[in-house]
C-alpha cells in the first residue's frame, strides 16, 4: 500500500484527520516519508547452478533473503535451481523473452551469440576481480555490456567473482606446450579457444560425465573452477597434476533483468536490488577465496597430487596465442573490438598499481 | 509506523474493516508485508575526515545517501566531516557515551586505548584487503572485533579498505636501513612503532603542517595513504623518493555504532544498514584502486620523482623487528595476543592459496 492509497482508505473510512496526525503529526515521523511498501513485487530467478550449490548457488540464495528483509518483505524473489523451471544454459533466452524476470548465470556462457559478451565473463590473462570492477564502474564496462545486452531486451548487475581459477587437472605432467598437443580437455570460453590454438582438443561434457571420462582416460584434462568446487568433483583421484592458470584469472557472475521486469521498478526498489547485488559480488569473492584456500591445504596435504604452475614457454606461448585470438575476434566483430578497446585501456591504467602495490607486496612480505 | 499501529489508528477512526480489507484482500498484497517505514529514524554521523574528503569522506556521503534510498527514506544519516560537530580523533569516545550514534574512521587511530584494536586496522606484513575480508567474515576477526568494542559500548562494522598504502615519501634515497637511522618521519600507528626500532624517530603532526616541515627539512619522511591521497598533498613537490610499503598492505576503516543506537535498531533496519556498510567497504576499494592507478600515472610521468621498492635489506631487517613488536605486544596485552592469534591463524590459511592464484598470476601474466 503506498501512501496515497493509506490516505484514500483514511479518508474512505472517515478517518482524514486521524491519519493525517499519524503521519504528519508526531515528532519522529516527517511528511516525506515513503511507506510505499505494501504492495508485494514478486519476481522469479533461475540460475545456472544446482539446488544449494556451493558458493555460486547458496549466494543467490542470501542475495533473495536479504532483499526481502531490506524490502520490508514487499519484495520477492523465488530462486529456481537449474532445470527446475529452466534448463542450465536457457537462462539467457528465457528471461530475454520475459519469461523469467532474472537469472544468475555467467557472461561466458554466451560467447556464440556475441563473442563481445566473453569479455564481459573475464579474459585470459586480464584483470583481477580487484581490477575489473573498477572497469565495470569507474571505467565504462557496466555501460558496454548494458548497452549490447539492451538488444537482448536484458539489463544486466554484478553477480559475483570467482576469483582466480586454476589451469586444471591434467593425467600427465605438462613439462613444455608441445606436451598439451592432441590432448582433449574439457575447458570453455575463451580459455577453450586459446588452449586449442596450443593444440588440445577442447570439448564440453555434462557435469555429470567429466569424472569417468577422466578415470577411463577418454578425457586427457578438465579445467573446472578452483579447489573448492573442483575438490567436490573428486578430480584429484584421478588426475594428479594441477595447474594454476591464466585462463580464468577472475570470472564474473551476472544477475541479469528483463529489461521490461528492470524498468518497472521504482528507483527504491533499483537500489535495493542494486545495494545486494553488490553485496553478492564481493561476498562470493571472499567466499571463494576462503574455501578455496581450506580446500588447497586438503590436497597439498594427499602427496599423490602435484600442484604447481606451468612452465614458463607454455605461458609464453599461450600469451603469444591469445594475442592472435584477439586481432581475429576484433577483426570478426566490431562489438568485441569496441568492448576490447575499453577493457585493454582500462587494464593499462591501473596495472602499474596493481604492480607497485600488490605484486611488489605479496613478493616481498 | 509500524503494522500495529496502523492497524490500531485504523480502529480509532471506526475503520478497521476497510484498513484491514487494504492490507489483506488485493491481489498484490500479503498479510506479512512489513511497513514499519512511516516513523522516521535519525542518526548522526561524526567523521574523522575533511567535508567532501575524497575516496572516503564522499563514500560515506554516499553511503548515507543509499540508506536513505532504500529504506524508503525511514533512516536518515546526518553526517558531520570532521570538527563539524565533534574533532576528528573525538569520534570514539563521543559515540562511546552516546552523543552521536555512528563514527565513521580508522581502528589504527584507537591502539592507545587497546593495542589489540590496531590488529582490526591491519598490520605490517599481513593479509591483504582480498584476504582480510575473510577473517573478519568467515573468520572470527569480527567476532572478536565487536566483543572487545562492547567494552566501550560500541558496535563495529567494516568501513573499507583503502587497499594496499605506500610506504612513504623521503627526501633522501634510502639505500639501506642504515639510511633510515635517525630520520624524522610522520607516520602512525603500527607502521609507526615499526618504523621506529629501524631506528626512525617517527613523529604526529597535524595534516596541514606536514608539507611545510617536509620542505623545510625539518622532516625527513612522510607516510600519509597512497598515490591518490598523496598528490592532493603535494608532497612529490619536496620529497623526491617514493617508496612501495608493507607497513599498510590494507588499511580497514570502521563504521561503528554506539552499541545502544545499534541494539534500538529492528533487524529489518540493522540488514539496511549492514547492505550498505558492505558496499561502501568494496566501493570504497575499487575506488582507491582506481584514483591510484590514475595517479601514479601522473606521478611517474614526472621524471624527477623516483619510485621503487625499499632494498630487499631493508624490508628484511623490517620483519625481523615487526616479529619481535609482535612478540612484545602479545605479553604486554592479553586482548592483543587472542586477536593476533586468530588472525594469524587466518593468515596461514588463506596465504598458500593467495601466492598460488594471485601472486603466481601477476608475475606471470
């Protein structure tokens, strides 16, 4: 109920004066008060994630219950897990067309209906979480992606970081770039492209399947997310050598509207979904870094699993790869080249920070 | 007004039939839809910052502003700069007693009262702000941060974080700590006793006489933040050696309570208030990474400023003494050693993970 409504129904029951004193009369209350919190806004989500997944799943879960709170309970918003009301990957479709109001998902996930969008997910060796969401804010990337995902008929939030994740499993030590030629590996997104470029044969599977392919051998590697969730895929009993990686050194989540369910909002209600999207994107940051670091320790302390990084030249040569693999992107899409300029801009100027304060600190202390 | 009350006017005025009939019988709405925002609640908030300060004075007049927002303009924060209402490093003591409701500052300001609160502001040598967020969340740094503040009547939250400082400005270069030896400096806190067993005679001056004494030589050295906050300083212009820190990998800022004002809250107005804390502690270090960034820039493009790491000697020599200040201040003060070994214990956890993604990534990429 909003306040005009209050002061219809006062005066329907002839109650003008009354009312008017609650409101305006007392010294703690003041006339512009906005108690526009009656009327309930229900609003559905689907993510991409299992029911209570860990991290990604159970932070959506927060994101829902804190809004409610802070709405006074006047908003709702009912999470659907995948393939309860959609499947995993239809997300993007389902709430373009208004069939959904929101969904959690991952920018990376969309590369093939605009390779542009890959960049909004993170790049190979790009910026950390700390340094790209001063693009997406300070910087212009916010406006980009919500300008290209405007023709989806979405307008898209921060939904989280993954933080850096790591290379992989591999079933053979990887000891120079030739060693990755032939082998088949389960790895998406842009990463997929790249370690193609070096020669594997880069394949997408079920969840459900990756572990025994793995076992048999029918999959040589699998690039999952970090320790964390990877541990409860139980990759480590049967691949035993882990990389960290460039790949994926910070991948963004996105909470994304329905333009249309976005527009009918009212600026109170933007920012309070604004306010705990927020809350959601730094949260699953610090909440990857925690539990990736217990799950790090479990492994390093199974002797049987090497963890380490990749050789120098294998680096090198991806770095040399990705290069290529972005004058071709550029060169395909003037979307992904117009994304990139601002992406590559926005890294030149704050790298040098990152480089003075973070890296020369975490070397020296 | 809260549900009951409306509910209660409404029978004053002989229409509770009606009233009820608008709350429980449309469409929209439900029966558990809280609209406790008619009575409006005003808090003040003292700083210890100059008006429009930047960074952290306007993250705070923001913060305010987003409350006000989403709480349907039912809480409002007054905020007074620093001497606008109470002097700058007043603000503890007066939120203490209660003649403001929120301070918003530094823990370092406050290790007089208790060295153990210095550990909450950060320390030398110690996590990172990626890192230190997880203590205070998924660790027990928060726990331990208010039960020692419940002391003074106070409730903490997290502020920000200006991320990693620098280590200071000195007019002559420092080629080893011999060179340290002797020097007058401004710089407080933990930062400050360390820099003292190097030998430095580390002194308090007031903000606006620092420029001056650096230029007269009658100081040798200044610590103040980082690149961003520097430079509006001037002090490039008189000291010529700008070094990288460990003194301050990740200063936290508070936002604290008065612990009755904070209890008084309903839980729906502590989640508002906690929401917003949270993105102003993110913003707040996106927004500094990103005006340091900048600013480095403009201060490596003068040529006459030197900027670098101190000499691996020096750092070393530096965390040898930080490890026996440590040691002296866990026996002088029990608070101190409990907060020390949690965080410490924190520490160990996180740090492998840490060097393993972040700091093998920056190297490499």
């Amino acid at each position: 109920m909003n306040r005009r409504d209050f002061l219809k129904t006062g005066a329907v029951v002839g109650g003008s004066i009354a009312v008017a004193g609650v409101l305006g009369g007392c010294n703690d209350c003041e006339k512009d008060v906005n108690i526009n919190r009656g009327k309930k806004l229900k609003l559905k989500l689907a993510t991409s994630w299992p029911d209570k997944f860990p991290i990604m799943g159970t932070g959506v879960d927060r994101f829902a219950e804190r809004v409610k709170t802070i709405s006074g309970g006047s908003i709702e918003i009912k999470v659907y897990p995948k393939n309860r009301l959609v499947p995993a990957l239809a997300v993007f479709d389902t709430a373009s067309t208004g069939q959904i109001d929101i969904f959690h998902s991952g920018p990376y996930y969309w590369k093939g209906k605009n390779s542009a969008f890959s960049i909004f997910g993170g790049v190979p060796f790009g910026m950390t979480p700390e340094e790209s969401i001063g693009w997406f804010r300070n910087g212009d990337g916010l406006e980009l992606w919500r300008e290209l995902y405007a023709k989806q008929n979405l307008y898209p939030l921060l939904g989280g970081n993954t933080g850096p994740q790591m290379g992989g499993w591999f079933r053979k030590e990887i000891k120079s770039s030739a060693d990755l030629n032939g082998l088949k590996m389960r790895i998406p997104g842009l990463g997929g492209e790249l370690f193609s470029r070096l020669g594997v044969n880069s394949v997408l599977l079920p969840a459900g399947e990756i572990y025994t392919a793995l076992d048999r051998g029918t999959l040589d590697a699998v690039e999952w997310v970090g320790p964390a969730l990877d541990k409860t895929m139980g990759f480590h009993k049967v691949a035993k050598h882990y990389y960290s990686g460039w790949n994926e050194p910070g991948s963004i989540l996105e909470l994304t509207f329905n333009k249309n369910s976005w527009e009918k909002l009212s600026d109170e209600q933007k920012q309070i979904i604004e306010v705990a999207s927020n809350e959601l994107h730094s949260e699953m940051s610090q909440n990857f870094h925690y539990e990736n670091s217990k799950a790090l320790r479990e492994l390093k302390s199974d002797s049987s699993i090497s963890i380490g990084q990749f050789p120098d030249e294998v680096t090198k040569t991806a770095k040399k790869e990705f290069e290529k693999l972005i004058d071709q992107l550029s060169s395909e899409n003037s979307d992904f080249k117009k994304v990139w300029d601002s992406y590559s801009a926005y890294n030149l100027t704050v790298k040098e920070w990152t480089a003075i304060s973070t890296t020369s600190y975490l070397n020296g202390r």
